[in-house]
C-alpha cells in the first residue's frame, strides 16, 4: 500500500484452451504470467478523492460518470488502474484480461517443433513424421518418362 493507492504484485494464472496454429490439434494449458500494477485514488472535479464508477460494477447506474473527470495520468505503461468502492477495493478483472491477452502467443504451439500438417492431403506430420509425397512436376513429366524408358533399356542390356 501507497499514499495514493495500492501497489499489486503477482502471478496470473489461467487455463488456456486454444489450437495449436500449425497441426491444429487441441490445447489445454495452465498459463502463468507474473504483473505488476498500481490501482490508484481517483479525484473527482471537487478534489476528493473518490471511486469512478465506470470501474464499479457493484452497481448497476452511471449517473456519476457525467460528473467524473477523464482520468489519465500519463502513465503510457498500462499497468496504472483506479480503486472503486470509495477506495475499498481493487477490480482486477480489466488488469488480468489485459495482461493475459497480451502475454499469450499469437500463433500457440503443441510443441515448439510441432511439424503441421501435410500441404498437399492435410495428414497430421507430427503422427506420421515418415509421411510424403512424390511430386512431379507437369514442366518435366515428358522428361520423367523419358528418363523411366533410358533406365529400363539399360537394365535390361
């Protein structure tokens, strides 16, 4: 606790379900992220200090949000957040969903070398490690026969 507010320090964490962007199998993991942020006093246009009751869900009317002034210290950090209930208490909740969307990866793995799926028939290469295709190119099919004919006549002379 701090003349102003109250100073949070700890670890988040929260069950993740998501898929894994390259072999778009199922994930299920405990994700842990270590925050630290400031809940400060708000000050109402009279100068006491106050809660704004846009952070209060306690209670469901806004009349005192005409009244409240655009609270912006000038902290570009993101981690500085208002008490509500007078000062009581400390709503979380926009710190954890803000620092859990920002810690989670974009593209979640199964694995860090979690080889995908096949391109060509979509068979999962982390089940089949041994799976491929043989390609021939179109541009070069002639040649390919071509060649099948030069090795069989050579085989068999």
């Amino acid at each position: 606790s701090v003349v102003d507010g109250l100073m949070f320090q700890g670890t988040i964490t929260a069950r993740v379900h998501a898929e894994c962007s390259r072999c778009l199998m199922p994930l299920h993991r405990d994700w842990s992220v270590d925050v630290c942020a400031f809940f400060a006093q708000v000050e109402s246009k009279g100068g006491a200090r106050s809660n704004n009751s846009k952070f209060n869900r306690s209670n469901g009317d806004n009349d005192d949000l005409e009244d409240a002034d655009i609270w912006d210290e000038g902290d570009d950090s993101g981690n500085v957040y208002p008490l509500v209930g007078g000062g009581d208490f400390a709503d979380i909740e926009a710190l954890i969903r803000d620092t859990m969307v920002s810690e989670l990866p974009l593209k979640p793995l199964c694995e860090p070398d979690c080889k995908g799926l096949c391109s060509q028939c979509g068979e999962n290469l982390n089940e089949h490690p041994d799976h491929h295709h043989d390609i021939t190119d179109i541009r070069f099919a002639a040649l390919e026969g071509l060649k099948q004919k030069l090795e069989n006549s050579q085989n068999r002379g």
